[in-house]
C-alpha cells in the first residue's frame, strides 16, 4: 500500500497531517487509529481499506504528528498532541450527519477511547487491536527501575530498545499520559465494542482489553483471545477475523 491517494490536512498548530479519505455513498465512516511509532500503510490499515472499499463504506486513515509521513518531531509528540490532531481531521473532513466505527490498534485504541465523549453522538461501534490504554504509566514508567527514571528526569529522554525497535520515551511524553486517564472513566455509550487481542501478546497483556470492556456497562460488548496471536494481529487469519466483525457490526447499522 503505497501514499499514492493520501493528501495533507494542516492542523491549527501549522502540522501537516498526513491521511486517506475514501468517501463513498453511504452514512457510515470506518475511522483507522494506528498505533505508537506505527503508520497508516501496514497490513491492517490496508485490509481495513479494502474491505470498505469493497463493502461501500467510507473510510479515514492517518499518521499522528512524528509519525509516517507526517510533519513534526515524534519527541515532542504526545497523547494530547495525537488525539487533538485526530479530533481536528475528524472535525474538517467528515459531514456531521457520518455515522462513524473507530478502530484503535495498540496505542490507537487509547486515542480512540479519548475521543469518545467527543463524538458520542456519531459514534456507533468500537473495534480494539491489542489495546493499549494508558500502556505509558502502567506498562513503562512503573516497570522501569531507577536507573531509567533517573535517565528520563535528568536527560529527559531515554531510548528504549525492545525486539529490533528503538523507542525514544521522553519526560514530556511519559508526564502527558498521566493526564491523559481512561481506565477510571465510565462509558455509557449503548454502542457494539469488539477487542481483539492476542493471547501471546508479549507487549500489552489481555487484560488491557478486559479494563476497557469493565468500563462499558451499557455497550453491546465482546472479547475475542486470538489463542496464538502476537501484538500486531497482522496476519492473514487475523485481519480475517477483524474485517468480519467489522461487516457484522455494520450490517446491524444499515
């Protein structure tokens, strides 16, 4: 999948935001949230694409400053910066009247469930991949040991090596998402919440997914354990699986 069709959306802060927008004739919008240091040409931003292009629904994909080709320094990037460029586009480029379905992977799902109070009124279904809320105070800062903290508060900024990636995780980014609580909010959306997540998720235990679904008391809402999936939920079964939730929950809407 390659930029071709995608253009640039400039937010209030002068970033250009990079992101594809396939409108077709229909209400129903299908709204993409990658995840941390990802970007929007990957397997499941693609098979999400195809899927709606397929099945007539419009669709949204993006990159967060800092991120693909998107303008901006991914140091000086944060959860509030990412979620108020999403909340911008969002606004500019979808009619009011869109019935949307976000789907949040990893650090996606986190944006996503900021935005919820925000668009509770379009919004009428949630899919989850691997979710990843509040993943920098619960899954970095309190799992780092001194040494790392005292890196991060004297340097403000520490490279984080996991696998074959390098995260820079900066003091400003780590303190941002402490503002930026999910876990503790009620959702009282009547509105279908599928979470997918893998079973050997070495990144983000299932029980992330778990929290969220405990939030949602009125929600038509579902788990589903891939028993051999990784983090990324990539692979051909997986993206399977997801677009058929996908075009269940949209028939319900049509």
């Amino acid at each position: 999948m390659n930029y071709k069709r995608s253009k640039y959306f400039i937010t209030r802060s002068k970033r250009k935001i990079k992101y594809l927008f396939s409108e077709k004739n229909t209400a129903i919008t299908v709204v993409f949230f990658h995840g941390f240091m990802s970007d929007m040409i990957g397997a499941k931003p693609k098979e999400i694409q195809k899927f709606c292009n397929k099945n007539n629904l419009s669709f949204l994909k993006f990159e967060y400053s800092g991120h693909g080709k998107s303008t901006g320094e991914f140091t000086k990037g944060n959860i509030s910066k990412w979620t108020k460029e999403a909340k911008e586009l969002i606004n500019s480029k979808l009619k009011k009247k869109n019935k949307l379905i976000f789907i949040g992977s990893s650090m996606g799902s986190w944006i996503s469930l900021n935005l919820f109070p925000v668009f509770k009124k379009r919004l009428k279904g949630f899919i989850g991949i691997g979710s990843a809320p509040e993943f920098l105070e619960h899954l970095m800062w309190r799992k780092f040991n001194k040494k790392i903290k005292k890196i991060i508060l004297n340097k403000k900024i520490y490279n984080l090596e996991h696998g074959e990636f390098i995260y820079p995780i900066t003091k400003q980014l780590i303190f941002d998402g402490k503002k930026n609580k999910v876990l503790n909010n009620k959702i009282n959306l009547k509105i279908p919440i599928i979470l997918f997540h893998g079973k050997k998720d070495n990144v983000v235990p299932v029980s992330y997914s778990r929290k969220i679904l405990k939030l949602c008391k009125k929600s038509n809402k579902k788990l589903i354990v891939i028993q051999n999936g990784q983090h990324s939920l990539s692979r051909k079964s997986d993206l399977k699986k997801i677009c058929r939730e996908l075009k269940n929950m949209t028939k319900r809407l049509s």
